[in-house]
C-alpha cells in the first residue's frame, strides 16, 4: 500500500511539471491542497521528501515565465507553496537554484495596486525570507526597496498586505547584510517614524501584528553596532519609552511590550562597571606566586563592544557532527585508577587523626582536654599537619556526665518498624538530648519566647533608657583596645552589659565563646568587627516561610526605570556612599542616606552608589585574587527611615539566570527586631527580578575570551524600624568562627558515657587558619576486647561541605546533621553504634571567612583540585585526600564519602551525584537493615530552620 501511494504521488508531481494543460494543473493543486489540508505535517513532510517542492517550485517558475501569467492557477500555487515552505528547511535553497527568488520579486511588482495577488506573492516572500542566505540574496534583489513602498503609514486599507510586507521586511532584516543595508540608506529613522504613527493612531489595538513587525524590524537591526548606533541616533530610546508609558499594563499589547524591551535592552549604551579594576578589592599573596602587576583603572575604552560589523552570519548551514566521534581518538586520556601521589612515609600523620582505631579509653578518659590552638599554625612554612599533642581532648570531662546518666537498652522490637510506623517507645529523658528538638521547640515557643517559654525581656525601654549607639552595638569591636572609639572602655562596657541584660537561649550558641574565636580568626582585610547576627545568635522563624509570588511585568517595570535614569536623568544622584577601593570614609553620618559596611566576616559588599532618594545600586566583590565569582552578598545597613521602599540593585552578579526569579528572597536580620526578642533571619523583599544589564567587561580582563555580561539582583525593602541596623545576604549566613562555635558548644552538650565525639585539625589553611575534623561515634559498651574490636572495626563515613563558600546552606545541613548524629534519637543512636563518621565541616574556610563565593584564597575552585592538590596551595584538599588514602591503606576505605554540596535545581547533598537519602541507603544495607531513608526522609536535618531543610538549602547555590 506504501508503494501504491508513494508511486500515486509521485505521478501526480510528475504531471504537475509536465503539464500545460490549465485544468490539469488546476484539478492537481486542488487535490493536492485536500491532501495537505487534513492531518498531521507528516504528511507535508511526505510530500517533501519525494520532491514536493521541487515540483511546486519548477510550476511557479514555468507559469509565471509564460506569455500571459495566469493568477488562477499562480494563486493555488503560492498557498501550497506558502504550507510546504514552512516544512521544507532547504526551501530556500531550492527557490534559489530553482530562480524562483526571481520570478516572485517580479509578480510582486507588477502587482502593488493589485490587493489580492500582491498578498500571495508576500506570502511566497515571507517563506523564501526564513532562510538567511536566500534573504541576503532577496535584500540584493531590491527586496527591502519594494517592501517600503507596500509598508504606508496608518491606514486602515490594505492591512492584510501591510501586515504581510512588515513581517517579510523583519524575516528580512535577520540577515546582517541586509541590516547593514537598512542602516547605510536611513532605513532606521522610518521604521520608527512608521512604529510612531501606527501606534498612536491604533487606539483600539486592532493592528497589534502590524506594529509587533514594525518593532522586529528595528530589533533585528539592533543586532548590528551600527544599528544601535543609528537607532540612538535618531532618538529611538526616547521614541520607545515614552510610547511604552501608557501600554505596560495592557495584557492585549504584551507582544508588543515585550520587543520593546528587547529594543530597549540591546540599544542601551554599553559601559564598563562603576569601579576602580575588575578584580578583588581584596589580595593575597599567594606563597611563590608572582605578585601581579598594579591594576589599571576601568575606563570607557576597556571594554570592546559586539564585532557584529566584520562577520556576516548569513548562513543557515548547521554546525556538521564530527565523524567518528565514537573512536578512541585519544589514547593518553584513558587512565587506571591513580596510584598514591605523595610519599607512602607520609600517610604516618593521619593516625593521629584516627586514635580511635589504637588508643585503649583508660588512656583518653584519663586525660584532660586540651584546647584546640587555632591562633598559631604549627608551622606556616609547610602548612603540616599539627602533631598528636595539638588536638582538642577527644572526649568529655566526667563533670559533664550529668547529661543522660543512664543508657537506654536497645528494644528487642525492630526499631527501624517503630520509626516506620511512627510510634517510639522510648524513655522520655531520651528525647533531651541536644539538638535534637531544639529548633522545634523554639519555633512552638514563638519568636518573643525564650526556650524556656518565658516571655522575653522587653530591651526597647532600655535602649532609650541608656541611649545605646546602634552603630556600635550592630557591629561591634572583636576587643576594645582595637576600637576606633573614643571610648574603647565604655564601648566594650555596652557589649557586655548588652550581653548580661538580654540573654538569648539559642542552642549551640555562646556570644563570649563567639567573641573569643572571632579573635583568632585570620582574614585577608584583618577584620576588626563582627556581625551582629553571628555574635547575638539567631533563631529559625516561627513556620516555613512561602515562596514569593511573584507579579506579571516586575522585571519590564524595573527595565524602565534603569532606561529613564538615561532619558531623564534630572533626578539622578549617582553619589557614592561606601566603597572598600577608598581609603577615607564617604558616609556623611548627618544626611540621610543609608550607611552600608561589609568588613566583617564572610561579609561581601565592595561599593555602594546613591542612584536616587531611595535608590542604590550595590556592587559586590570578586572572590580574593580573582575578578570573578560575583554573587554573593552580606553587609550591614543603617540609618533608615521606616515604611519607608528602599530599592537595591546588585549591579555585577554572574549568574544568567537566578533563583530569585521564582520566588526566593535575600535574608534580612534587623538589630533592633533581636533586642526586642526576635533574633531572627527572615525572607524579606518584593519587585524581585534578576536581569541582564547594559555592564560589560573589557576583553582583557577575561582573559581574551568575548566580553562579559553583567546581571542585576534588584528588590525592594521596607524596614520595620527608624534608625535601625539591619543585614542582608544571599542566603543565610553560616561563617567558619560561627562554626568553631557550633563544635565547641555541641562537644560540651554531648554525653561522654554513650558518645564519642573527638576534635582534631586537619591541617592550616593558606590563610592560617585550621581546618577542624570531627570524629562521631557511639562509645564502647566496656572496655573488653571484644566491645574493643567491635569499636574499632566499625566502616567509616567520610562526610565533607562547604568546598564553595557561597553555598552556605551547606553548612546549615552540616549543623542539622551534626546535631542529629549526637542527639538521642534512636536513628542517631543507630549509626553510631555501626558506623565512625569522619566530618569536614568546612572545606574553604578562608574562602568563607573573606566573602568569596566559590574560591580560595588562591583565586581558584577547590572542587576541581582533587586530582593533584599541593599541600602549600590546597592544603585542605590535600590532606582531606590523604586522609583518604592512609584509611586505605589500613584496610579502612570509607564506605560513603558525602558531599553537603549547594547547587541550582538539585539536591543540595551529594556522594559525588548520589544524593544523601542515596548515601545514607548504602549506609543502611551495610549494618543489614532496611527501609530507613524510605521511613525517616531527612530526619538529620530535623534542626535547621523550617525553610532551610524545607525548601531554600536546595536552590540557587
């Protein structure tokens, strides 16, 4: 039956070619267009591959060619064409060799006053012009010529035919050389003369498609330098604004607003970022590097714009897939599994990290603890591994068995079918333990609740009483004899009195113990302050916070208002009022504008500029020793007024498309919201969008790549409080000393008789830092041999995060998971009595400690640095993996190595693209239980805040 068909159409294109008879032809189109007129494109497409196209082709040119060109048979024809074309790719290039091109460009002319056949010729045209190079060809022919003198200002006559010959002239112009034609005979100005009257006069939006083609044409020539140039020249930014004013909330015109943008956005005049070089504010000299060259300032040559002049893309040829694709090209890159890369002698370091597997407990128990040195490194020179003498006491004092004297005997009933069934029958005093309802307990407390469920102290009245400066109190001095203060004394006076009158119960917290840590903390810009949120602490909101939603039009709304400071720029103040390039203070303490600070820890906030009375756009630091990496963002604001819109754009961000897109919002933690009880980060902001901007980066500053796009995060905030301190951030903060913090506390909280939980330093980082590792497990039951040997032949789970400073979810995962491990709950208990777990908490911590969002301080992505890490320059990298290799070499490979890891659209916690619930499955089938993730979920992330472990630790990171 197949070949029946395939011969029966066949024959009938043959005829159609051989034919001269006009009914023959006729009665075939007709048959034809029934053919095509029902069903699906597969049958055009049928019809194509057995030479439609041709056929109709080589008809059009034989009857238009002919004495007297008969429309009654040339009409069918175009339609046919005008359906087969949109289905052909290599339509044009069939019309082309075919001289269709031609004979069309001809029937057009002869035709302008006539209606009917004119429309049919347009249509031919409008397909012929889909294709690049078919269009160049049409544009050398006088195309364009003829199309301007079908396309008329507004009339309400031949609409069809105006409407035809805009979308032809648009499919046109995709061609640059027809462009660059358009451009060098003024074509730019009439096109938006014709774009001005049509839509004036179209009051009742009846011609939308006219003017949508109208706005392509001048879209297309955009594309082109010299068409921005002239389109600016002719005062079309101007033109499309103000006719843009009175339409951007009709939904009926949305095809028409939306090109407007484009216009708008591609024809803005491109200019470098408002700073002094495109890299760091920040430098470090990395250990036998090259110290590089001074840094030159931006200027409005250093950066080149689109070289759209010298190449010509009319071409519709595709990229050709590479033969052979499929062969072993390339020997040298397949490789066996990698033998060791250091020295064997040298795993010997590491059994200080893993005393478990040798030292008897009379040994630990009977010694002190000794406190972790994080102030010195051992040796800076090699960034060695401290010695055994150096880590924190690997268990607890006896003074701190008072925390769960009793251990529970494990049930005889499965415990794993109680957590399924969600029943527990476990001891009351088991569900104390620490972490482990914390969280829980503060959100049904509420937020003016201590965790006790008292009220708490009202500090408003003390804070007029005393007249405490919120400046000093929202970012205080790590010591007072480094304040600038004139009274250092009185200062640290206020600290401490703020800390004794307002006590917040925040579990695993402790402000002195922040404070003295804070101290020790070695940053690149020696910060001398901390942030309020990190010292006072900070509770999870009261619920889960929704996702925003977001209105229809933000994003043109926001595009409008960056084109008016162009066009109308009388009220635009562009005053910079902080900037960490300048060396003396920009911020006049008695006008009002905001006052803006970053140099604290993690903070990241390079420049802030004064765009008008509630405008400012923000610039954000590039990762230390690099000039890339902008994203994230953590500084201080003060000095506002409330109710009071303030709109923030992040000028410089990367990233080409964000989260912040679909609902999520920055983090907002106010000062004065904490002294009133509610220490709390809290999703704040609306008119949130993120969008390309008119900033680029010189060619050279990327290292010769083609320039650099720039994005801008903007929203608005209405702060709750005059004259208050608030903070803002990407997500969450999680910094290296609030960490140091967290292991302090959480080691004090743990119960020495049932949990082992030892501290040790992996290594110094590059910045001088330590590297802390965690060792967790369930202590012995006695200190037999037996119990012995069942300790310490327990598999290890090697657990790292925060490799990307930016991802600080990830370290909130890691605190939920920490918290979990050394909590009472029977799952917990559970793996510590079948597993060891070894915790990096921080991979990066100088990247975290400095505000970078993905590198080191060498300027470069840990993550990729795994195959050959130096010990000098990716010290914890280094050791992390020699870690790794000395537990193989004992016979202990890990049998899970987990990565809390952000990332877009992804779980946020990888084995390497296995996610946790993957990990802790493996981690299930190897003690021979079952179904444990398919009945807990995430129960280790039972303590982050309800919308860390709900929804936000998994986005836009």
């Amino acid at each position: 039956m197949a070949d029946q068909e395939a011969s029966g159409l066949q024959v009938l294109l043959r005829t159609l070619q051989r034919s001269s008879d006009k009914e023959s032809i006729l009665t075939i189109l007709q048959v034809l267009g029934d053919l095509l007129s029902v069903g699906t494109d597969r049958r055009i497409r049928y019809m194509i591959s057995k030479g439609g196209s041709e056929a109709l082709l080589q008809t059009l040119v034989d009857t238009a060619r002919s004495a007297s060109p008969d429309y009654d048979v040339l009409l069918p024809l175009f339609r046919l064409l005008a359906k087969v074309g949109l289905r052909d790719k290599k339509f044009g290039q069939k019309a082309l060799e075919l001289e269709a091109l031609d004979v069309t460009l001809i029937l057009a002319r002869k035709n302008l006053s006539h209606s009917q056949n004119l429309l049919h010729c347009l249509w031919a045209l409008r397909v012929f012009a889909s294709s690049v190079t078919t269009g160049a060809m049409l544009g050398i022919n006088g195309a364009m010529e003829l199309l301007f003198k079908v396309i008329t200002p507004y009339s309400q006559k031949r609409t069809r035919i105006i409407r035809a010959a805009a979308e032809v002239l648009a499919a046109l112009l995709k061609s640059k050389s027809n462009s660059r034609r358009a451009v060098n005979r003024g074509y730019v100005a009439s096109l938006l003369r014709l774009h001005l009257d049509w839509h004036h006069r179209d009051a009742a939006n009846a011609y939308v498609r006219i003017r949508r083609a109208l706005l392509l044409c001048l879209r297309h020539v955009a594309n082109l330098r010299s068409g921005r140039e002239a389109f600016l020249a002719a005062r079309g930014m101007e033109i499309l604004f103000s006719s843009a004013q009175n339409c951007l909330d009709d939904k009926r015109l949305e095809p028409v607003i939306s090109v407007m943008i484009q216009i708008l956005r591609q024809c803005y005049p491109r200019s470098p970022l408002p700073l002094v070089t495109s890299s760091s504010a920040y430098a470090f000299p990395v250990p036998g590097s090259i110290p590089p060259e001074p840094p030159c300032a931006l200027t409005e040559e250093d950066f080149e714009d689109d070289a759209d002049e010298e190449v010509d893309q009319d071409s519709d040829s595709e990229d050709t897939k590479e033969q052979d694709d499929d062969l072993e090209t390339d020997v040298n890159k397949l490789s066996s599994k990698p033998g060791l890369d250091r020295p064997e002698e040298e795993l010997r370091q590491y059994e200080a990290m893993c005393l478990e597997l040798s030292c008897s407990f009379e040994e630990l128990e009977s010694k002190p603890g000794d406190n972790l040195n994080f102030e010195e490194p051992q040796d800076a020179e090699h960034y060695h591994i401290p010695p055994v003498t150096s880590p924190k006491q690997h268990y607890l004092t006896k003074d701190q068995s008072s925390w769960g004297q009793e251990r529970e005997a494990m049930v005889q009933t499965s415990l794993l079918s109680m957590v399924k069934m969600g029943r527990s029958t476990m001891h009351p005093a088991s569900k104390r333990g620490p972490g482990m309802n914390a969280y829980q307990n503060m959100q049904s407390n509420g937020l003016g609740k201590d965790s006790s469920g008292r009220e708490a102290p009202d500090s408003q009245a003390s804070l007029k009483q005393d007249a405490w400066d919120i400046d000093v109190i929202s970012c205080p001095m790590m010591s007072a004899s480094l304040s600038n203060s004139a009274r250092p004394t009185e200062t640290a006076e206020v600290i401490d009195k703020l800390l004794q009158t307002h006590p917040k119960h925040i579990p695993f917290h402790d402000p002195h113990l922040y404070m003295a840590k804070a101290r020790r903390t070695r940053s690149v810009a020696d910060f001398k302050k901390m942030a309020f949120p990190d010292l006072w602490g900070h509770r999870p909101p009261p619920s889960a916070q929704s996702m925003l939603e977001r209105k229809c039009g933000v994003q043109r709304i926001k595009i409008f208002e960056d084109v008016r400071r162009l066009i109308e720029p009388s009220d635009v103040i562009n005053k910079v009022v902080f900037s960490l390039d300048e060396p003396w203070p920009l911020q006049d303490t008695a006008s009002d504008c905001l006052r803006f600070s970053s140099k604290f820890e993690s903070g990241n906030l390079r420049k802030a500029i004064r765009v008008r009375e509630w405008e400012y756009d923000l610039l954000v630091n590039t990762d230390v020793n690099s000039s890339q990496h902008q994203q994230w963002f953590y500084f201080q604001v003060s000095g506002m007024r409330a109710a009071v819109p303030y709109r923030f754009n992040v000028i410089n961000c990367e990233k080409p498309n964000s989260q912040f897109n679909y609902g999520m919002q920055p983090t907002v933690y106010s000062v004065k919201e904490a002294l009133l009880g509610r220490p709390t980060w809290i999703r704040m902001g609306y008119e949130i969008c993120y969008y390309k901007n008119h900033y680029r980066q010189r060619t050279a500053a990327t290292g010769g790549a083609s320039e650099k796009c720039f994005y801008t995060l903007t929203f608005v905030v209405t702060f709750p409080h005059n004259e208050d301190a608030c903070y803002l951030a990407y997500h969450y903060p999680y910094t290296y000393t609030a960490l140091l913090t967290h292991l302090d506390t959480l080691e004090r909280s743990v119960n020495p008789k049932q949990v082992y939980f030892r501290q040790d330093v992996l290594c110094q980082t590059l910045g001088g830092n330590s590297c802390p590792l965690v060792t967790i497990t369930a202590m012995p039951e006695s200190n037999s041999a037996d119990h012995l040997e069942q300790f310490r032949q327990r598999p290890y789970q090697l657990i790292t995060a925060r490799v990307h400073p930016g991802e600080s979810n990830a370290s909130w995962v890691m605190k939920g998971a920490l918290e979990f491990l050394v909590s009472s709950d029977p799952v917990a208990r559970l793996l510590r009595e079948n597993f060891i777990f070894k915790i990096i908490p921080m991979l990066n911590p100088d990247g975290v400690i400095n505000g970078n969002h993905r590198c080191s301080l060498k300027g470069e992505d840990l993550n990729r640095q795994w195959l050959s890490p130096s010990a000098r320059l990716q010290p914890t990298i280094y050791h992390a993996k020699g870690l790794l290799y000395y537990l193989s070499s004992v016979g202990r490979s890990p049998r899970v190595f987990c990565d809390f890891h952000g990332h877009s659209q992804k779980k946020n916690v990888f084995l390497y693209g296995c996610s946790i619930k993957e990990t802790l499955w493996q981690a299930e089938s190897s003690v021979g239980t079952s179904n444990l993730l398919e009945d807990i979920g995430y129960r280790n992330f039972r303590h982050l805040p309800p919308d860390l472990w709900g929804f936000y630790p998994t986005r836009d990171f």
